[in-house]
C-alpha cells in the first residue's frame, strides 16, 4: 500500500491510498470542481442587488420581480433532473464543461436583456446550469476524493456556495454606486470562464466513471501518475468490483421504487421533510432579497446593499463553525438547535416590522437567523441526506430529496413579496416562524442521531422512532 492517507475500513473507490505528494494536486482539483457552486452560489446571491434597480429599469411589478428570482429555480429542477443521466452518459468532466458554457450563454442573456420576457429566458438558461451543478459537483467530488480527505474536500462544494453568495454581495455593492445591474451579472462571466478552462485542460475524468464504462486502462493510467502501479492494480480491482455490483443493483431495481417500500418510507420521510423545511423556514427571502427586506426599514439602496454584506460574511463564517462541528456535537443537536432559534429570530424580525422596532434591531434579527441557518439546518441538511438512506437507494433518496428542495426553494421565492404585500412583511415572517416550530417537534421526534453510526444502526434507530415494522 501507498505510504500517506490510510484507507478507511469498508470504503471504496478508485483515489483511496494516495501518497502526501499527490494530496496537493488531488485538493487543486477538488476546487476547481467547487466552482459550480461558486457559480451556484453566485447567481444566488446576484439577484438580490440587482433586483433593486432592474424593477424601477424595467418597471417590473411585485410578481414580476418574483418571477425573476423564481424562475432560476425551475430551471435548476430541470438542470439537475438532466444533468445526472448527462454526467453518467458523456462523464463527469464533459458535463462540467456544458455547465460553464450553459452559465456563460444564460450571463450574456441577462446582460444584454431589454425586457422582461429575455430577462426571464436568461434567468431560465442560468437555472438550468445552477441545477446542473449542484447535482454533478458532490458526485463529483466524491468520486476524486480519497476516504482519508473525503470529508475535508466535500465540504468545499458548501463553502464555495456561501462564498459565492458573499462576493455576489460585495460585487452589487461595488456596481451600486452607478445602479449597474447589467455589471452584476456580467462578473459571473469570469467563475464561469475559469471553469470551463479547468475542465477542458485541468480536470482529471472520474476514475470511477471511467471505469463503470470499460475505458479502465485510461482510470489506471491516471490512478498510477497518483500512486504507483502496485496500488494502482488494487484500486482498479475494487473499482471495478464495485462497478459491477452497482450495475447488479440497477438490474434488480433498486431504486426509485424501492423508496416506496417500507423498510425504506421512514428515511424517505426524513428526507424529504427535511428538503422542504429548509426551504420553507424562509433563509432564501433573506439570501434572495435581503437589500429590498431592508430598504423597507428606511434606508437607502445602497446601504441595503452594503447590510446585506454583513448577512453574508455570516452566512461563510457560520458554515465554516458548522462544519467543524458537525462530527464533533453530532447532527441531531445541531439542527435543533438551529430550528429554535430560526423560530425565534423570525419571531422578532416579523415584531420588528409590524411594530418599527428600527433598521438596527431588523438588521441583527436577520444576522441572528442567518447564523442560525448557517450553522446548523442549512449545511447539515446535505450530510443527513447522504447517511438516512440505506445504501441500495441512497442516490435515489438523494435525487429525491434534492428535487423537492428546488420546488420549496422555487414556492417561497415566487409567493414571498405577494404575500409580504398582501398579509405584511412581519406577518409573512411569523408564517415562516410557524414552520421551523413545526419542524423543530418533528426532529425532536422522528430524527435520531447518525453521528459514528453504520447504516444499519440507523436504519434501526430510524424505525424505533417511527415505531414501524421493518
């Protein structure tokens, strides 16, 4: 065995032993691969600025203004429900490239955009690549990462999203001064471009990937420049033995269906209920229109702007302590945790504006929801659904999973500004406070710990709480 990242016991995969000297080259491309969800991130976090000057440009009335943020998300469900049968079929590099150029042509749309209908077709073009990322990037990721890393280079696809939505911030507060809302968007140009160039001339193909497809002297070639040809027989060995058994799996059909079956619902449930809380307990009224929730406290747009730069360096930091966290405090107190003070936090932010508590109170109850957020439900959310399924359907329940929380993503940001007009801001935010009460009785209830369990341990742990026959 290669001398330098051990390899855990039960793992499997192509990179698993790999040599001290290669881990820097195995990191520079796991952040390149991480550029789509800077992209993701990015274009998340862009319409919020933006969205300030396009409505008095454009004269956009409240549910036109809505269906630009929206419509990003229903091209994100088509993205990535494409994306994962395109990635199995041309590979995981190639799909890559098509989402740089997908993203490169949606940018040009909205820039050059003189209406609402091709500002709507570009938003439309940007979800399809959005979507496309956030399903191809941790699959990814996964398959060039070493166990020993594994976890360390994952968590770079959650950083790179927040990091996204922060510059994206600072960029709208840079173009502000001239009410630039076409320069907001033109920037994405440049994530978009350097991803593109690491996929065509940096980017290893999976070796997983490659070898599911019989190309296994190309995975050896590249498996041997990492760790030697006698490792490198190994890993190719097992890979392919796993490959097989996949394959095998597939045949049987495990899948989709089995989701349905009972030994499986209780994860199901988890899932899913989890997807739509995170979503539903309203984080992305805050990431999507965190200037205009502030410029109804009385302040400029461009101090709006500036606030909700504050939100994001928020968002990064508490996703970092999160992370760090997360294998230490375990993921169950985490997530309730974050659910209660989401609750309260949204209490308070809806009082502030019913009762005009003052821009300083509305600005630390947003910052004190978004650290609980970020430091809890948003980032664990992702780790829980890659450990509740059993591992026959795990990527199923993921996919699963993944789709109902872009339609709650695309539900909340459609009816969010309706609603704050019909019912009120602050009353709209005690609905969402609603929600994460809800959701925190759930959790309490049905969520058991999976922190240093195998998935059969939770598989029980699972059906002792919803007291189902297995």
């Amino acid at each position: 065995m290669a001398q330098g990242f051990s390899r855990e016991p039960g793992t499997h995969g192509p990179l698993d032993d790999v040599p001290r000297r290669a881990a820097r080259k195995i990191t520079l491309w796991a952040g390149a691969i991480a550029l789509g969800g800077f992209l993701f991130g990015f274009d998340t976090g862009v319409i919020s600025g933006a969205l300030l000057y396009i409505r008095k440009d454009l004269a956009l009335s409240s549910l036109q203004q809505s269906s630009v943020v929206s419509v990003l998300l229903i091209g994100a469900v088509f993205g990535a429900l494409l994306s994962g049968r395109l990635a199995d079929r041309i590979g995981r590099r190639r799909t890559l490239v098509l989402v740089a150029l997908v993203f490169l042509g949606g940018t040009a749309v909205v820039t050059l955009a003189d209406g609402f209908a091709m500002l709507l077709t570009g938003r439309i073009v940007l979800g399809l690549s959005v979507g496309a990322a956030s399903s191809t990037v941790p699959v990814y990721l996964s398959e060039i990462s070493p166990p020993a890393v594994r976890g360390r280079l994952l968590t770079l696809n959650q950083l790179m999203i927040t990091l996204g939505i922060l510059v994206a911030y600072l960029v709208n507060l840079a173009f502000s001064a001239g009410e630039q809302w076409r320069g907001m968007f033109a920037v994405g140009a440049i994530p978009a471009a350097l991803l593109l160039a690491a996929a065509l001339w940096l980017l290893p193909e999976s070796p997983q990937w490659l070898i599911a497809h019989g190309h296994t002297e190309a995975a050896h070639r590249g498996i041997t420049a990492l760790i030697g040809r006698d490792a490198a027989d190994e890993v190719v060995g097992r890979a392919r033995r796993r490959a097989a058994e996949e394959s095998a799996a597939r045949e049987r059909g495990a899948g989709r269906k089995k989701l349905l079956t009972p030994d499986v619902r209780p994860a199901l449930v988890i899932g899913l209920t989890l997807a739509a809380v995170q979503q539903l307990g309203g984080i992305n009224t805050i990431i999507y229109y965190a200037p205009t929730i502030i410029e109804r406290t009385g302040l400029s747009a461009s101090n709006s702007i500036l606030y909700s730069v504050c939100i994001g360096v928020i968002n990064l930091v508490m996703t970092v302590v999160a992370l760090r966290l997360v294998d230490r405090a375990g993921r169950r107190p985490l997530v309730l945790v974050s659910l209660a003070v989401m609750a309260v936090s949204l209490l308070l932010l809806g009082l502030s504006f019913v009762v005009d508590l003052g821009s300083g109170l509305t600005l630390l109850f947003m910052v004190v929801y978004i650290a609980a957020y970020a430091g809890g439900l948003g980032p664990v959310f992702w780790t829980l659904v890659g450990e509740v399924f059993p591992p026959s359907v795990r990527a199923a329940g993921s996919s699963a999973s993944t789709a109902v929380n872009w339609v709650s993503n695309f539900a909340v940001s459609l009816t969010f500004l309706p609603l704050a007009s019909a019912l009120g801001q602050g009353e709209t935010f005690w609905i969402f406070a609603v929600i994460c009460v809800l959701a925190f009785a759930f959790v309490a209830r049905y969520l058991p710990e999976t922190k240093d369990r195998d998935a059969d341990a939770i598989d029980r742990a699972l059906h002792q709480r919803f007291r189902a026959r297995r």
